[in-house]
C-alpha cells in the first residue's frame, strides 16, 4: 500500500505521512476509508511502531484522520481538509508529474503549495524561529538568557538547548485530542494541586526512575523551578505546631522566634534560590560546596533551618553528592527538625555510571550501600505506597525533604511546568495556605504532557535527549583538550547540558574573559554570577574521589590559581562546539597564536 525509501533523506515517518496526505488529498482515499492499525502497518512496512504512529499522530492534528475509540483510524470527511485541497492539483495526473515518485524532505517539509508535516512551508525557516524564541526567550535574569535575536556566533549559556529537539507533531497532536474530549472541563478552574492525571504520571514516573516516595495525592504541578520555591518560602513561613503540620515545620517555622527561618544555599550555586528567599526577607546563608556536594559539617554549624540542595549534578560544579553525604544531610534534618529542599537538577542527563538514587526516597536500610557515589539505593515502595520497601519510614525521613522537578532541560522552559513532591506535615500547610488558590499551569498543556508522559513518549524523549546531549557533551570535552590543553583543568563532567573550566595562565579574572569572549562573538556567563559573594575562595576544591577513565587532560584539579568558565553545550551542534571553543581560546589566550 505504502513504500518507504530508507536511502531518502527523509525520515520514515515523514515520508508515510506524505503518502497518506497526499492520497487523501487527491481522493485515492476517500472519506471514511479505514486505516491499518499501528502494529499492522509497521508490521507490513518493516518499521517500529513509533514511526506509523508519529505519521499517524500529525495526520489527526491536521485533520486528515479521525480515531474512533476500539475502531482504529479513518480519513476525515473532505471539509476537514478542503483547505489543503485548495493548493493542490486533483490527480497526479493533472500534475503533469508521471508515475508516482518517492517523497523527498522537502515534500513533507512544504513543496508544491502544501502544509508541512509542522504545518507551516519552512520548518526551519520561519516556524523553527517562533519555536526557538518560544524555548529560550523571556526577560528573565543572565541566567536564562535574553528574548532578542543573539548576536553571538557561538553561545556557550548553561541555559541553552538543542532548539529542534521539542516534540512538535506529538504535542500538537495530544493537544487536539484533549480539546476534542474535554471541552467542557477546560471552561472549569481546576484543581489547585494540578490535574490529577498528570499527577498520577509524574508520580509513576518518580516512583520507577528515581526512587521517590510519594502518591499522586502528594505530587504539586507547579510554573517552574520559582514558582516551587515561591510555595515553599510561604509554606515555611506560616507553618506552626498549632496549624497542624508537624514538629518537623512548626520547628523551623518563621512564627517561632526561638528558631527563625534561615535558608542555607550552595556557594557557589544556582541564583535563583537565594533571589527567591530573600525577596521575601528570608535570610540566605552561602554553605562551601566540595567535591561530594554541599559540605554538611559547614551547614550544621550554621544557622540554617532550610538547606536547597543540588545533589544529583551540583549547578554549577556539576559534583554528585554521594549516599552517604546524603544520608548525613538527612540526618542534619531529623537531628534538628530542619527541612531539606532537593532540586534533583539534570538527574536525567547523566552519561556515565549508574544514577544516584534521589534524597528523598533514601532511609536507613540503605547506610551500609554508602561507599560511593555510584551506588543505588533500595527500590521504592509500590506505587500508591507511602513506604519505602512496603515498609514503614522510620522517622519518617522523607518527612524532612521537599522533593522537585522541572520539564524544562528536557521539553522546553517555554512551557513553565514543573513539579514538587511534599512531606505529609508541609502539604497540611500548603492546603490551609493554598485551598483558594488556583492552578497556575493551564489544563491543556497539563492534559496533554499526561498524555505525552503515560503512553510512553516521556521516557522514549528522554532516551533521546540523552543521547543527542552525550554527543556534545563528549564533544565538548575533546574540543577542551584539543584546543587547551595543558592551560584548562575540566572540574565538572559526566552529567548535564555545562561543564566548568578552571584556566591556568592567564592574569584575567572571570568578568575580563566574558568581556573578550564577547568581543570574538562568543557569549559567556561569568562564573562569578553564580557566587553569593564575589571570594574565589567560596568553595572547596580538591579532585574527586575517582576521576572518570575518559577524563581530559588535567581532569580533576580544582585548586584555586585560575579564573573558571562556566561552559554550556546543548545549544550547539558538534562542529559548531569544536569552532567555538578554538574561538573561544584565542579570545582567553590572544597571545598564544
């Protein structure tokens, strides 16, 4: 019925969805005619069923096909489509174009007077703009980059991302399918917690990748990473013993002047939090950051009564917090009645060793298996399960982390979702504080990631981000070695889209080499923006315990005699890395040409 050409260019899906278009279109089939199923037709074509059903998917959201519950797929009545049909000649005939040929990428892209598989005529015109815009612009802080067209040649922003990468024909497919079922619901306000399916999702999703503890009922969709700590700055800031949250809130509770609030953040860290807090006239303290994370002995002779951690790729020296420094800062919680906030940044761009298990779902049983960062913990209970193991949580020691997320590395920032798992005594609180309170991500776009993340397209995205971002990453680092040398020392690696770079040689300090980099057209965020003072000295160094077999020249050596860049990947291609770092060392050596 179909034949694919796997010598094209095009990708398989692309070129089945421009047969299928095309014979509706010029009426090979008509209105009504029944489709193969997804198993079938990948059977017949010898292809995965991934690629029937993405074809299958982007004809729906065009309106070419319709699905019938228990059914299968149907063209749609001409009217749907009448619009294409406009463009288009009746028969291949009337082309002029002879026997039928195989489709090219541009075909599908938008020849010949037709939408493209996107739906506009250049994906990588005009529609690859407005997506590119939409995933890294808004007038956020240097951390985030700017919404203006860049005028660097090269960006090296930590914030960058593949801008090709967001699944366009999926989203826009899952989208229609929640308008066409739920109209009625999308009129409502919904759930102040977030929509329960999406809900159900991220929490089975958490429970089987990263050992969390938690029910749906627990999981808090929330508008990004600020949004999460706005939420939880106020839940601490309100709770007490009398509002029914617990000895563990109502001991750091701002309301008690014997222990008043007082955040401790990683020094150097992410901006953002410590932004957050103070904002709301919270006390930050900076706590030294060493190669096994945030150093515990350092926070519990602070202060501190709320610790925001990065454990699973520390922003921005990307050092992996090991199980045992884990359990240790658990046990600084429950010692103390004090709250742990962990923000379990790029735990799924890891390209090298077995992942961490996440803070929150860590209890004793899981003290003998400490001896490295490397080594997972117990699984999690069953889904439903509030217990690790099926059992009872000793202590109730997920009862002293708050536990969050975001889709941004992975989807797209554009879309300000993410999420937050809460101990049972703060969501007391944040029900009393937030029972009139609304959802602040809209429905749709949480009915359809529930969609994108239960029928598996999640976990097949993150595979493939993975993937594409190991390939800059390692690229990154050979470009490193190649064109540094013995002049840059790697600190950072293995993990997420940035790796940090300490330079030997050169009397610059870190603002002096942003400002050269952009003079070569390169743009750089200074490591000095993500101190909370402007000390060199702010953290630890000293190498790791074991530095990775494929480490770089000078991988590991940490001591305080040179300036650091903070060295982003993930918007740029391979080649594009190689040439802007070879840039970018003419621009910190001038001299050395």
């Amino acid at each position: 019925m179909f034949i694919l050409n796997h010598e094209d260019s095009a990708p398989l899906y692309v070129q089945l969805y421009t047969q299928i278009r095309d014979r509706v279109l010029t009426g090979e089939l008509p209105a009504g005619t029944r489709l193969p199923s997804v198993r079938h037709l990948a059977d017949e074509l010898g292809v995965s069923r991934n690629t029937v059903d993405t074809a299958y998917l982007e004809l729906i959201a065009e309106g070419f096909l319709l699905t019938r519950p228990r059914s299968g797929f149907f063209v749609a009545p001409v009217e749907r489509h009448q619009a294409f049909r406009a463009g288009m000649p009746t028969t291949p005939a009337a082309a002029g174009a002879g026997p039928r040929r195989h489709p090219t990428t541009s075909d599908a892209l938008g020849g010949s007077g037709t939408a493209g598989i996107l739906g506009t005529p250049d994906v990588t015109g005009a529609a690859h703009d407005r997506m590119h815009n939409r995933t890294h612009g808004g007038a956020h802080d240097r951390m985030h980059g700017a919404a203006a067209p860049s005028p660097y040649r090269f960006d090296f922003h930590p914030a960058r991302l593949d801008p090709a990468s967001f699944p366009l024909p999926l989203w826009r497919a899952y989208t229609l399918e929640c308008l066409r079922e739920a109209p009625r619901e999308l009129s409502e306000y919904n759930h102040p917690q977030g929509d329960p399916e999406l809900r159900r999702a991220i929490g089975d999703y958490l429970q089987r990748s990263r050992g969390v503890v938690c029910t749906p009922d627990r999981v808090i969709v929330c508008a990004g990473l600020q949004h999460s700590l706005e939420i939880v700055a106020d839940i601490m800031m309100h709770a007490s013993p009398n509002a029914g949250a617990g000895a563990v809130a109502g001991a750091v509770a701002g309301a008690n002047p014997a222990r008043p609030l007082v955040v401790g953040v990683e020094n150097p860290g992410y901006p953002l939090p410590r932004a957050v807090f103070r904002n709301r006239g919270i006390p930050v303290v900076p706590v030294p950051v060493g190669p096994e994370g945030m150093d515990v002995d350092a926070l519990a002779q602070s202060r501190c009564t709320l610790a925001y951690v990065t454990p699973s790729h520390q922003f921005p020296l990307g050092h992996v917090m090991p199980v045992r420094n884990r359990l240790r800062l658990i046990q600084w919680a429950n010692a103390g009645g004090n709250v742990i906030i962990e923000d379990d940044y790029d735990s799924e761009l890891r390209y090298a060793g077995t992942p961490v298990p996440c803070m929150q779902g860590l209890h004793p049983g899981d003290a003998g298996r400490q001896a490295g960062p490397d080594n997972p913990a117990g699984p999690a209970g069953p889904a439903g399960s509030d217990k690790p193991n099926g059992q009872d949580s000793p202590d109730g020691l997920d009862g002293a982390v708050v536990y969050t997320g975001t889709f941004s590395k992975i989807l797209s920032p554009a879309l300000r979702m993410s999420y937050m798992v809460l101990p049972p005594a703060l969501l007391q609180v944040y029900r009393q504080r937030h029972r009139h309170h609304h959802a602040m991500v809209p429905l749709l776009e949480q009915r359809v990631l529930a969609r994108f993340m239960a029928r598996g397209h999640w976990d097949r995205h993150v595979r493939r981000m993975r993937t594409v971002y190991r390939q800059r990453h390692d690229a990154m680092l050979r470009a490193i070695d190649t064109h540094f040398g013995g002049r840059a020392t790697v600190i950072g690696q293995g993990a997420g889209l940035h790796v940090v770079v300490r330079l030997h040689g050169t009397d610059a300090d870190e603002r002096e080499l942003a400002l050269r980099a952009g003079r070569a057209g390169i743009r750089l965020l200074p490591f000095s923006e993500t101190r909370l003072t402007d000390n060199p000295e702010a953290f630890r160094g000293g190498p790791p315990a074991s530095p990775p077999a494929s480490a770089p020249h000078g991988y590991g050596n940490t001591s305080n005699d040179g300036p650091l860049l903070l060295l982003g990947f993930g918007g740029m291609p391979p080649d594009e890395l190689e040439q802007g770092v070879a840039q970018l060392h003419r621009a910190c050596f001038p001299r050395a040409r």
